[in-house]
C-alpha cells in the first residue's frame, strides 16, 4: 500500500527522485541485464537490442551517478572494463520483478499473447 501523507507534494518527491534515477527507455533493461552478474560494454550493447553506443554510455554513467551500477576496471593483460550492480541497485529487484510479470500479464491483454 502506498503511504499518504497530508502534503501530497512533498510525498511526490521520493516518486519524483525514483523516476528521475531510472527513467527512460534503457536503464531499467541494463539493470535487468545486469542482474545475471558483472558484463562488459558489448556484452551489455548485445543484450540490451537496438541501443546506441553512445546511449548506452551515457547511460552507463547516469546509473554510475546514481550508485545503481559500478565500473570495475581489470588491469590484466589488457584492460578489461566490465560493469556490475550494486547492492543498492539490487534493491530495485522486487520493482524489476513486478514490471516483468505486469508487463507479461498487459502483453497478454494488449496483444493477446
């Protein structure tokens, strides 16, 4: 259930401040991705269709900014960069877990499939 408070407008912030952090067409598909363990940037680009390079970096870095995703870079050999969640965007499991059966359930109701 979802709190009320008497100044709806100050409650409205926390909502504001989840919708800015994961907004958009990509993030929530990265975080997604994500879940299954640490990828690499191609990994993530083949994974997440029909995103741009540079989209995808942008939003790499906004998820970065928002603590919801870490860069680790490897200096093996070569350098190798892979990007992994953090605990703190593992706390948007059950909201990932919730968009996914609803989404399951208004395809079917949509589409019919």
């Amino acid at each position: 259930m979802i709190p009320q408070e008497k100044d709806c407008s100050k409650a409205m912030l926390s909502i504001k401040d989840a919708l800015e952090a994961v907004s958009g067409n990509w993030k929530l598909l990265i975080l997604y991705s994500l879940c299954s363990g640490p990828k690499r940037f191609n990994e993530l680009k083949k994974e997440v269709i029909s995103i741009t390079d540079k989209t995808l970096a942008r939003e790499l870095k906004n998820l970065q900014t928002d603590k919801l995703i870490r860069r680790q870079v490897h200096d093996n050999t070569s350098v190798l960069i892979e990007y992994e969640i953090t605990d703190h965007g593992r706390s948007l499991n059950k909201v990932l877990y919730e968009l996914w059966s609803w989404g399951l359930s208004h395809r079917k109701e949509v589409i019919g499939r």
